[in-house]
C-alpha cells in the first residue's frame, strides 16, 4: 500500500508568505532567508518544505502574494466603491495601509531578480490604472487624471523609498494634490509635526 502525501493548507502557505513578507520589511530581500521565514513563522523547515518543493517556488509565491494582497484585492475593494470621490479616500487609505518596509524591500529586490521586476512593472501600473481611472470620473479630464496618477505614484514610491517616515505628509500630499487637480484651492491645512 502506497502512503499518501498530505497536501498543506492554505493556512499553512499563507502562514510562510506572511512570515515572508514581515522578513523582508526587517531585514531587506538580502535577510529573506529560510531559516528567518521559519523563525518568523513559529514553524520548522520540515513543515516549510511540506508547504513548498523549493525555495524558488517559495520566492516566486511570495511575490504572486504580495500582488494578490497588496494590489489586486485592494484595487478589487476600491472598485467596488460606486462613489469616484469615496474611491479616491478609499485608495489614499490603501496607499497610507501598505507597508512601507516590505515594499521598499520588494523595490530593491526588482533591481536584482527580473522575475520580481516584472511583476513590480505589473503592480504599479494596476495602482497606476485605478488612480487614473477614478481621478478621471473625480476631475473630468483625462490629460490631468493622468497626470495625477503619475504624481501620486511618484508620492507613493518616493515615500516607500526614503528616509523620511511620515503618514501625515503623505497623506497632505495625496490631498492637497487632488485638491489641486479638483481646483479646489491650494488644498488641506498641514497638521503634521512642524
């Protein structure tokens, strides 16, 4: 008789993704390593090795999450927002939700596998789209929609990547410049930290 092989849960996978993607926020993708995915996940690596054939099947699901998680299903959630300019909060929430650590981890590591640099290609042109998009129902110009998108991307980008770390000024960005674009004046008052 033929023992069968147990499949893992999703819940298990999923536990080794998160443990994933909370590695890489600490320590970089240089730090992604096993042993701190196990660690990080209470698990052992008898247990990750049930979940995954490999560490390249590991690395490639790890990203495929992280669009799934951090782009598609937000996008998915925003579009079900039938109200453009309620759309429009609820995306600046998203951007202020993501995690700033993990994404700049997932920005440098594009720069070294091109696996991960297509599908980052992929996830920012989704942000991108939906930007646009909803903007464009929002401001009724689809020259300046396009242009905000571009601009709130380079906000979003620019704050994932530097040194600075403040929600409230990204947040004053994202407002004022579709305050700007809505030519509703030079947009919020700052209330962040002087």
């Amino acid at each position: 008789m033929v023992k069968k092989q147990s499949v893992p849960s999703e819940h298990a996978r999923r536990r080794f993704l998160d443990a994933g993607l909370e590695v890489l926020g600490e320590h970089g993708h240089a730090g992604l390593k096993l042993a701190q995915v196990c660690r990080v996940a209470g698990t052992t690596t008898g247990s990750f090795y049930h979940a995954f054939a490999d560490w390249a099947e590991y690395k490639s699901a790890l990203i495929d999450y992280w669009r799934e998680e951090h782009s598609r299903r937000p996008i998915g959630d925003a579009i079900a927002v039938d109200d453009p300019r309620e759309r429009i909060d609820f995306l600046i929430g998203v951007g202020l939700g993501l995690d700033r650590a993990s994404e700049a981890a997932i920005r440098v590591w594009s720069t070294h596998d091109s696996g991960v640099r297509a599908h980052l290609v992929e996830v920012d042109r989704e942000r991108a789209e939906v930007i646009r998009e909803t903007s464009a129902e929002v401001i009724g110009d689809a020259d300046r929609a396009e242009k905000f998108a571009q601009v709130a991307m380079y906000l979003l980008i620019g704050y994932q990547m530097g040194t600075v770390d403040s929600l409230d000024a990204l947040r004053f960005g994202f407002e004022s410049m579709l305050a700007g674009a809505m030519g509703d004046g030079p947009g919020p008052s700052w209330t962040g930290p002087a």
